[in-house]
C-alpha cells in the first residue's frame, strides 16, 4: 500500500492555529505603530509652523495672517495636512492677541487623545 504526500487536516489546522496567533499579537503593535508616526508627524509639523511664525516675524515685524501667508511669501512650498485629520484646512489659528487676526501659533485641530494621553490640540 502507497501512502500519498500531502498534508492531513490536523496538521493543517496547527498552521492555521500559529498564523491567527501571529496575527493577534501583531495588530495591537502594528496600529501603535502607526498612531506614534502620525503623533510624530503631527509634533514636527507644529516645530516647523512655529520656526517660519517666528522667522516670518523678525524678517516682517509683523505676524502673518494665516498659514497661506506663509506659503504666498515663500516660507513653505505649502500647508501641510494634518495627520489625524488627513486636511490641510483644519489648522486651528491662534491670535497674538485676543480680537486681532494674525498668526501667532497654529494646533491641530484632530480631536481625541495622544499614546500618552495628552490632547493632539494641546500638542
């Protein structure tokens, strides 16, 4: 009698088993991972609008008026979209002063809670 190669169920199914057991350890570590870039991204778009705010203002004597001003005079090639919220026009805009319309600093405006529990506005 001749036995034929294969594969019988049970061993099969202990493959299968393995596999699903990967993939459950794997996903939690794969959706941190990518929360952290997008937290990463979102810190060094923040460094930059805040570095050509202030570049803008010694080179302008004056603060400009949105992050389109920046981009029309040559500071940045343009508006960048947030991370979280995957647009470019949910910048929140924050006034040197109460009242006038300039740009002093620029949040996120994504809702919701960092890795380390800090709001991505408060970022």
């Amino acid at each position: 009698m001749t036995r034929k190669k294969g594969f019988t169920l049970i061993e099969l199914s202990v493959v299968v088993a393995i596999i699903g057991v990967l993939v459950a350890a794997v996903t939690p570590m794969y959706s941190k991972s990518v929360t952290r870039a997008k937290e990463s991204a979102l810190k060094q778009n923040l460094h930059t609008f805040r570095s050509l705010i202030s570049d803008y203002y010694k080179d302008n004597e004056k603060w400009p008026e949105s992050l389109d001003t920046l981009v029309k005079d040559g500071y940045l090639r343009s508006v960048p979209t947030d991370p979280f919220t995957n647009r470019a026009d949910t910048w929140v805009y924050v006034p040197s002063e109460e009242g006038l319309n300039d740009l002093y600093d620029v949040k996120s405006g994504a809702e919701g809670l960092s890795l380390d529990g800090k709001k991505y506005a408060d970022f």
